[in-house]
C-alpha cells in the first residue's frame, strides 16, 4: 500500500512539473547528500565518513521547444 501512495505522488508531481517548461533563459539549483556504503568498510579507521553535501548549479536557455543548450557545474562532496 506505501508503495502504491509513493507511485501515485511520483506521477502526480511529473504531470504538475510539465506545465513549468521553461521559455528562454532559466536556471536550477540542487542540494542533497551524497552516500559512498562502501568507503567505511568493516575495518576502516575511526572518525572515516562516507557522505557528503552536494551542489549543482545549472543554467541554459530553451531555443525551439525540443532545442535547448545548458551549461552546469556540481560538487558531491567527499568521502574520506
């Protein structure tokens, strides 16, 4: 049942994010954390971290409607 709400939410947001197509110049940000499971093995020194922020920024312009060119720069952080 959890899984079926999930879905509905999924596809509910891509068909309200449809009509925000962007005309001429536009521009994104995006946060998140990133996960690397396998940098702390079983065995790794102490204080060893395997997430990290992260960072894209991206910006472009829309010539046609199926045109587009974007330039975009992202940092993921770390893992040590």
């Amino acid at each position: 049942m959890k899984a079926a709400r999930i879905l509905t939410i999924a596809i509910l947001s891509c068909m309200a994010a449809a009509p925000a197509m962007a005309e001429g110049f536009y521009g994104a940000i995006d946060l998140g954390n990133t996960h690397a499971s396998d940098v702390c093995a079983a065995g790794a020194a102490a204080g060893c971290t395997s997430g990290a922020g992260a960072i894209r920024v991206a910006g472009g312009y829309q010539f046609q409607p199926n045109w587009a060119a974007e330039l975009s720069y992202a940092n993921y952080g770390s893992a040590s």
